[in-house]
C-alpha cells in the first residue's frame, strides 16, 4: 500500500528539492501527479526529449521539459524563511481546516 501525498502538496506551492541532482534549488509546483506521487517543478528538473509535430503548424525537434520528481525528495518552503518545513493542520476560528508550517507557524492557505 502507498502512501497518498494529496493532501499536503497542490498546484502553486512553493517547494524546495531535498534530495538529487537538483536539491538546495527551489521552484513553483505546476503540476500534481497523485497516482505515481509525483510533482512537476516549474524550471527544475529539466530533461530534453524528441518531440515529432502533433499538428500542423507545431515545431519538431528536441524539447526541454521538466520531469516529475517524486513528492519525498521535495517539502514545502517555509512562507517566513524560505527554508524546507513539514506542514500540519488545524482549525481556525470560523472553522476552516487549513495547513501551516511547523516552522514559523504561518498559515499557507487561507
């Protein structure tokens, strides 16, 4: 049984890269995978494929694209510093769940 990494990580999170050939460096998630817990990184893992034209009027060649890395080499930067942070919930007031960083404390979504 795998572990599900949905609740955690979304689309438009800032995430630093903890292990691999790009770890120290920190990027934008554009995309989430939930099925191979994988995320893609905007400008961070960039690999080059041949790529064929789709349709007419597209350009063949060879394509720079980012390629997924695996959620457990990324955590969460840390809205205050910058820094990797794990990340918990709790309720707020008006009884909204939401995630915050166990660093700081901030509260990343509202």
């Amino acid at each position: 049984m795998t572990r599900q990494f949905d609740s955690y990580l979304k689309t438009g999170d800032k995430v630093v890269v903890t292990a691999g050939k790009e770890k120290g460096k920190s990027g934008v998630i554009t995309k989430v995978i939930s099925d191979e817990n994988r995320v893609v990184i905007d400008g961070l893992n960039l690999v080059k494929r041949h790529q064929r034209p789709q349709r007419m009027g597209d350009e063949a060649g060879i394509v720079t694209k980012a390629a997924p890395i695996h959620v457990s080499n990324v955590m969460l930067a840390d809205p205050k510093t910058g820094t990797a942070t794990r990340i918990g919930h709790k309720m707020l007031e008006d009884g909204k769940k939401v995630r915050f960083a166990k660093k700081s404390g901030e509260v990343i979504d509202k």
